[in-house]
C-alpha cells in the first residue's frame, strides 16, 4: 500500500544576470575544419544550420575548461552539443554524485539543476562548484521543504525517511539516506524496516511499492515533465507505430509505467536500448536524452513525443561558457546543513558502490 501526503509547490527563482561573456572565436573555414571531427559525432542530432554558432562556443569552452583546471558533469537531459561536445562525464544522478566525489579538478560545473549541483559540492567541499543558471531548479525539489520532512518524522515516529536525490540540501539533511531512481528498490530495502518514507515523488515511490514487500508511504510530489505523459498517449503511438517499443521512466504515472514495454532509471533505459537495438523505440521521459542516446545507437529509430524540462533547458553553451569566465553561480551550502546531508548522500553511494 502506497500512502500519500500532500503540499503545494513553493519553486523558488534567483536574479540572472543580463551581461554575458563572448567567446574568442568566430565561425570560419578554418574553425569548420578543426571542429568536423566532433561535429561529425553530433551531425545526426544537430543540424548544419545550428554547428556555426555551436562550434565557437565549444572550442572555447573546452579551451578555457584547461585553463581553470575545471570539469563539466552533464546530465542526460543536457542537449546534444554540451552532453557530446563539452561534457567530462555524462550520466544520470548517481553516476554524476560519483563523479562529483572523485573528480580531479578544482572547478566544478554542473550542467544540471540546482539540487544536482548541491549535491556536487556535499561530496567536493574544497571544490568551487558553479551552476550556470541559478533559475535551474526542478518541480519535485520545490514541492518540499525541512520543516515538512520534520513533519514527517513527528507523524511516522522511528519510520526511515528516503529522499530521492532530487530535493534540496536542507531537505536532505534531515532524512537518512537518499536514493535515485537506478537505486531506489536497493536503498529502501537495505534499510531492514517494515515501513520505509520515500519522498517526495509519488509516482517513484509507487513503482517502487510493486518492486518490493516494504510498505512505502510518500509525499505528493510528482516531476512536471513526467507527470504529463499518459498511457492513453502511448496507446495512440503503438497504434501509429507498429512495432514500437516504449520504455518509460519510473517517475511517470502508473498507467503509463503499466502501458510500456519497460521500466527503468535514465541509465536503465539507455542500456536497455543499447541490449535490445529494437528497430523503433519511444523514451517517456524529458525529450534531449533520445537525442543524446541516438548519437551511440544510429541503426534505432527514435519516435520522439516527449516533454521538455523547462529548468534543465536553461542550461547552454552560451551559459555555461559565462559560468567559466566570470566563475558563476557559484553553488554553496550551510555548513551544517552541508555536513547532515552529506551523511544521507554518502550512505547511498557507500551502498550502490
């Protein structure tokens, strides 16, 4: 049985900056000669019309990323030209959090959101962590906060509380460990308890409530990118699609999980396309990452209605470029808060390692 509490979404947005930093290059035959080999990696996905004004950007960026001794961790839901192009290391949550732990570098980039970015500088204090964008944020981040989660405690006394990654520091530092959506099954088990709170997305904690025996009850949280798909669309796709396979993430609603062929993380997914090659394949979830694992499976055909993160595509070249030269946002944490939050974070990647 899936329990659910309810509250309403407080986002919260940052001033942005107007000036922006402009790069040293400009498009030429010159620059198109030396930047063909990666331009022929991402031409599939990025138009010839769109690589003159890309090219720039990113000879720069990676130019400037040795200069600052920096690294820049991109999220599956970055589009093509920084996921392929300007990104150190690429994944889903958990594989960026690992990254974030061990990196070599002094500055930290997040292409991501806010929290992702938290979360960056939990497991590199001594690192400068930068955001591009502070506005970058995300719906199931802002649908809670600590004293709610203190709540929580008071409602369900000695009840474990699991928090996906995707909320802020301070909501993490109250709870116990946190999780992902590759890991979530595993973090809630390996508690030992009956009854376990895994906040705040309901729909995550829902499929997880049909993986194991555990009883999870969970907050009324949902991703606004995820929670738009129905299963009503997916039959009208198959119908339009003979063949089609559907792989959906387990943030979307039940009858959407219910109507797809399978059910996994950011990376499950990707693997799964990459085992199965299926002819002709639709990801339910946010649109740039059929994009991005188009470029590593060419003979799959992606049918691609899906939504955009409208937090995620605030993230650009042009931004990013910004963040390296004027060393901003940078992302910070309150020490305590820091030091309680670490613990629910590095308790999950000591787990999953």
């Amino acid at each position: 049985m899936v329990q659910t509490l309810e509250r309403l979404a407080k986002p919260a947005t940052a001033a942005h900056p107007a000036a922006k930093a402009v790069p040293p290059y400009s498009w030429s035959k010159a620059l198109e000669a030396e930047m063909a080999p990666l331009y022929a990696r991402v031409q599939h996905v990025v138009t010839p019309m769109e690589w003159p004004h890309y090219a720039p950007l990113i000879k720069s960026i990676n130019e400037l990323k040795q200069q600052r001794n920096a690294v820049i961790l991109a999220h599956n839901y970055m589009t093509p030209e920084i996921f392929h192009c300007v990104a150190d290391f690429r994944g889903d949550s958990l594989q960026l959090a690992k990254e974030a732990a061990r990196v070599d570098a002094k500055i930290i980039v997040q292409a991501g959101v806010h929290f992702m970015a938290e979360t960056s500088k939990l497991l590199s204090p001594d690192k400068t962590v930068l955001i591009p964008d502070m506005r970058a944020g995300c719906s199931l981040a802002s649908s809670i906060t600590p004293e709610d989660v203190r709540m929580l405690r008071e409602a369900y006394p000695g009840v474990p509380i699991v928090t996906y990654v995707n909320t802020s520091a301070a909501v993490k530092a109250e709870c116990d460990i946190t999780c992902t959506s590759s890991n979530a099954v595993k973090v809630v088990e390996s508690l030992g308890a009956p009854r376990v709170l895994c906040i705040p997305d309901q729909y995550l904690a829902k499929w997880v409530q049909s993986q194991t025996k555990v009883e999870v009850i969970t907050w009324k949280g949902a991703c606004e990118v995820h929670e738009r798909f129905t299963g009503e669309e997916l039959q009208t796709m198959r119908e339009a699609e003979p063949g089609l396979k559907i792989i959906a993430h387990p943030e979307c609603p039940p009858d959407v999980i219910a109507a797809a062929d399978f059910t996994g993380s950011t990376s499950g997914m990707i693997q799964w396309v990459k085992d199965k090659r299926p002819p002709k394949v639709m990801l339910v979830t946010e649109c740039s990452m059929a994009s991005n694992v188009a470029i590593e499976v060419p003979d799959v055909e992606f049918i691609r209605p899906c939504n955009l993160c409208p937090h995620m595509k605030r993230i650009s070249l042009e931004n990013i470029y910004d963040s390296l030269v004027n060393l901003r946002h940078e992302v910070t944490v309150d020490p305590d808060v820091a030091h309680r939050a670490r613990r629910a974070v590095e308790r999950m990647v000591n787990l999953t390692n």
